[in-house]
C-alpha cells in the first residue's frame, strides 16, 4: 500500500479462518436461530398477510406483479418483495411453513452478513461472530418480522442493505449499487443508506485531511446513489403528498413534537430489551442511555480499532432510526432492524476493550461472550414461549403488534366458522360481536376459507339495527346500506 492511499478496512483476518470453524459457526448459528425461533414455523397467516393471500388467489400472480410495478398511490412501492410473495406463493399456496421457514433463512443470511461486516470494521473474529448470532437472537427486534408473511419485507430490506454495506466496504461499488436498489425497492426504510454509507467514506480519510472541504469533497462519490433516490422519490411523489396532507395517516411525519422524545425514550429502551429479551417494560430511561454512552466511549477506546470507524458504527445507529424517529403514532420495536446491527457491534467492540484492560481478562474475552450469546438464546427462546400460549390469554408486548396473541384468535374463528357454518349462501354478511377483523384480514380472510368472493364482513360496531331493519354505518355514523337480515350471519365472541 501507498503512503498516500487510504487505510484499508477489509481485515486480513478473514481468511485466516479455518474452513472448519466457518461450518461450525454456520451450523450453530443456523442452529440457535431454529432453536429460538422454531414456533414460527407453523404459525398461521396473520392480518395484512391474508390481503396479499386474497390477491394472489383471486387475480392471479402476472396481475398482482403488474399492479405491484406500476407507481400507484398506494401507501408502498415494494415490487421486488411482491416477486418474492409470487414465488413463495406458486410453490406452497397457503401453507405458511413454507412462508416462514424462507423467513428463518433470511434472517440466517442477514445475521452473517453482520458478521462479515463486523469483520470489516475490527479485526477479530470472536467479536465478529458474537455480534452476528447477538444480532440473529434479537428476537424483541426480529419476532414480528418472522411471524408474518410481510415480515419478508423487512427482512429482505434488511439483506440488499447489509449486502450493499459490505460491498461498499470491499470497495466493489457497482454491486453495493445493485443492492440498494434492490432495497429501496423492497422496503422504504432502507432509503437511509447514503447517509451509512458517507460514513464509511470518511473513515478511508487520513487523519490530517479530515477537514470540512474534503468532508464535502466526498459527497459526489455517492451520486448514484444520489440518482436512484431522485428516481425512486419521484415514482413515489403522490403517495407521499398523500401522507404528508394527511395526519391520521399512521406514516405522517412531523420534525418537532413531544413524539419525537417519546420515540426516541421507546427505541432507547428496545434495543436493551433486544440484547436481554424482557416481556415487561424496562424503567429508568436514563440509566440505558448512560449505559449507551459508555458502551459508545469503550468503542472509542478500543485500540483495535480507528475512531473513524467507530464514529461510521454511530453515524449508521443514528441514521438508521431517521425515517421513524418523527412518525406521530407509529413506533414498532422492528424498525429497529435498520438501526440495531451498528449498536450491537458498538457494544461487541466496547466489551471487547473493556476486557482487554488487563492479561487476565483479555483471556476471558471468548468465555464472556460466548455466555452473553447463551444467555440472549435462552431469554429468547423463554420470550417466545411466554407468549406462545394457546387461547386468547397472551401478554401484550409494547411496540410490536401482538401477532402472537393473535394468531391463536385465527384459528379459533377458522375452525368454529368452518365446523358450525360449513356452507354460506352467496353475498351472505358475516358480522362479528366485537372481534377484531383486522385479524384476519377482514373479509378478505373469510372470503379465502370459503372461496366465496361475495361474502362481506363487518364488526358490530359498524353496524346500525333498529325496528326498521340492520343497516351499515356511513362515515358519519348514520344509517348507509340495507344489510338483509336473511344473509346477516352475528358471530358472538362466546360463540366458542
């Protein structure tokens, strides 16, 4: 290397590792993953799952791919995900395991490409390959993501980002390129990746030219990314008018308010709650972000690695939370997924120092970790099983949206509708005695048990009935459609 060229952040120590090892980190990784995650496999399809179900069942899969291309205004713009929904969906039809089983690989994946770049930023392999499987066992993070069919696109966001991170890392921009694309078009949270990706761009400055103009001098070598944001931006330009006019609207954002400090207090909070996975809510918000300032200074103490490189890792923990951070009403501990990686491997890498303070406990080092690792499987796979729970009494867990107290409600309608109503007449009304049809999709999750694209469902509350008939409530909450009474199917929640 030249005196005048950049430093280097590929570690050489990546191929000093002995192809044994690496299978034997794969297999445990894959292991520990289907360990604590294994109830997901058969979990049934929950809420938003059942509408995409619905149009690829009644549509067919060319039109649903269609309409997931063209630049509607509708609230996403995912079609790279919709071709993996189309692909999973010809091959296991409505068979979740298939769905989940594919998510649990996703994430097998993510968690190693974490780890590939943890390798990018220090060069030691325990470090590296406790953040990967502290990353993988999240499961406060990770479990929403992994127990529905959207979840894919998060967890496919998360595979074109980390995967145009490392490129960029190596230094082969084209494929980074190629990802964030891909990315952008998977998940629109993933739009953050300039703003990582600057970061990295200064830690290849030497010290002595870290200065404002060469600060903005590296600004252009990111214009294509730059391009396809423009690009992707404009596609999108009238759902986001939509969004930004509209303050019911659960993404409408705003820049000052008391919901920005609430969001920030809430995701300071989860990302403890990831590393230790709790069920009840952690207090004393102040002693987590006073443990987060010293986990971020151990970094910066840390010799092992440049002060460049650990303010790269907190640019990407910051940036990575921008696109949720102001959303008024629409914080979900799964939005971490973007900003989490960076401050997991902060935290390896500040352990790493704290215990590299004296021969003895440099010693120590692996054994530490390793019991963090087992310990986060075992409060992870104990999380799961708290809320695995047959029935309708499940925890409710802050932040996440409960798929897991809601997906025993499923079966439970699936089952009772089809045993005590094996046939419904065309155009027939389903009403439900307050039960939450969003479970299950509302009418579109009905219509797929029965293959009847005429039936229709509402909640009782929706509905107006008096001595003149039942009718649907309008908007105003007066009397709309005439429901017949002869098609009106009441579903009471003691039914069961």
């Amino acid at each position: 290397m030249k005196k005048n060229d950049p430093p280097q952040i590929l570690s050489p120590e990546q191929s000093t590792i002995h192809p044994t090892k690496k299978i034997l980190f794969l297999l445990a990784l894959v292991g520990s993953i289907f360990f604590v995650y294994w109830k997901t496999i058969g979990y049934t399809f929950i809420q938003d799952d059942w509408n995409i179900l619905y149009k690829l069942h009644t549509f067919g899969s060319f039109e649903f791919l269609r309409s997931a291309w063209l630049p509607a205004s509708d609230s996403f713009y995912r079609p790279i995900g919709a071709i993996y929904m189309v692909l999973l969906y010809n091959i296991f039809g409505i068979n979740p395991v298939g769905f989940h089983i594919f998510a649990l690989l996703i994430h097998c994946v993510n968690a190693i490409l974490i780890t590939l770049i943890t390798l990018q930023f220090i060069k030691e392999v325990t470090v590296a390959c406790s953040v990967g499987f502290l990353y993988a066992l999240s499961i406060a993070v990770h479990l929403d993501p992994l127990m529905w069919m959207v979840g894919a696109f998060d967890l496919l966001g998360a595979l074109f980002l980390f995967s145009s991170i490392l490129f960029f890392l190596k230094k082969k921009n084209s494929l980074s390129l190629i990802s964030f694309i891909l990315a952008i078009l998977t998940k629109e949270a993933t739009t953050i990746l300039p703003g990582i990706l600057y970061g990295i761009l200064i830690t290849r400055l030497e010290k002595e030219k870290i200065t404002f103009r060469n600060l903005l001098a590296q600004i252009p070598k990111l214009k294509y990314y730059a391009l396809a944001l423009l690009l992707f931006f404009l596609i999108r330009y009238q759902s986001l008018n939509q969004i930004s006019d509209n303050g019911e609207n659960p993404y409408a954002m705003s820049m000052i308010g008391i919901h920005v400090v609430d969001n920030i207090v809430n995701y300071a909070n989860w990302i403890f709650e990831a590393i230790i996975p709790s069920i009840q809510n952690r207090e004393g918000t102040l002693l987590l972000v006073g443990i987060a300032v010293i986990i971020i200074i151990f970094a910066f103490m840390n010799k092992s690695i440049s002060s460049k490189k650990v303010f790269a890792l907190f640019t990407w923990s910051v940036v990575g939370l921008l696109p949720v951070i102001f959303l008024h009403n629409h914080s979900y501990r799964y939005y971490l997924t973007y900003s989490y990686p960076a401050f997991i491997i902060m935290t390896g890498i500040a352990i790493h120092a704290l215990f590299r303070l004296t021969p003895i406990t440099k010693k120590l080092f692996p054994l530490i970790m390793v019991c963090i690792v087992l310990m986060n499987a075992i409060f992870g796979y104990k999380y799961i099983s708290d809320l695995y729970k047959p029935g309708k009494d499940v925890p409710t867990v802050q932040g996440t949206n409960n798929l897991m107290r809601k997906g025993p409600i499923i079966v439970m309608i699936k089952e009772f509708l089809l045993t005590e109503y094996p046939q419904v007449p065309d155009s027939a009304v389903i009403i439900f005695n307050w039960l939450p049809t969003s479970t299950f999709g509302g009418e579109t999750g009905i219509r797929l048990w029965y293959d009847n694209h005429t039936l229709s469902v509402y909640e009782i509350q929706d509905i107006i009935q008096d001595s003149t008939g039942m009718y649907k409530k309008d908007p105003n909450g007066n009397k709309g459609a005439t429901i017949s009474s002869d098609l009106a199917l009441i579903v009471k929640y003691t039914s069961w």
